[in-house]
C-alpha cells in the first residue's frame, strides 16, 4: 500500500510551479519527476494554470508521420522523439511566441 509524507504534496507543486516557469510542458516535467502525466496535469490545474490535454501520437504511413499542430506530414527527425506530437518547428514557433509576449 502507497503512504503518502505529509507536505510531500506542497514540495511537488512548488518545484512543478517552478518547472512551468522555466518555460516546460507537462509532459517534460512528468518525465523529470518521475510522475505520471495525469498526477502533473493535477498539480498544474490546482496551480491555477489550464490543463493540456495529452495529445496521441498520429500513426507513421510511408516513414512520416503528422503533426498535431501544423498538420503537416514530415519525416520522423521533425520530431523530438518516438512519442513527440508536435514537430521541432512548431515547438520552436510557441517558444519564440512565448518570448516575445513576455519580453
């Protein structure tokens, strides 16, 4: 049976808020905690930030796969990584948005 540690909670919220600030999808910061994806989309909800819904992976047809944002099919090194949905470029895109509108 799991126990839980008292304040354990309040530690994990303040370092997935902290992640989050550093510019990290939920995903990246479930992979760095050790967290299942849905137990980070928890804390960030009680944090008051909007949830990210978990994007599938489309299927590879012909060596390339789509992209869940710009819908384009692009060869497999567009992609992060085995279970990435969003290309390299789009990723890149949002962070140079995300810069410019905090700037």
């Amino acid at each position: 049976m799991r126990t839980r540690k008292a304040g354990k909670r309040g530690v994990v919220r303040k370092t997935i808020s902290g992640l989050l600030g550093r510019g990290m999808n939920q995903a990246e910061i479930a992979h760095e905690l050790d967290l299942t994806p849905a137990t980070v989309n928890y804390h960030v909800r009680l944090l008051g930030y909007p949830a990210i819904p978990f994007r599938r992976v489309a299927p590879v047809k012909d060596g390339r796969r789509a992209c869940f944002v710009c819908h384009a099919k692009k060869e497999l090194a567009a992609f992060k990584n085995d279970r990435a949905s969003t290309c390299t470029a789009c990723i890149r895109a949002r962070t140079k948005q995300k810069i410019t509108v905090y700037a």
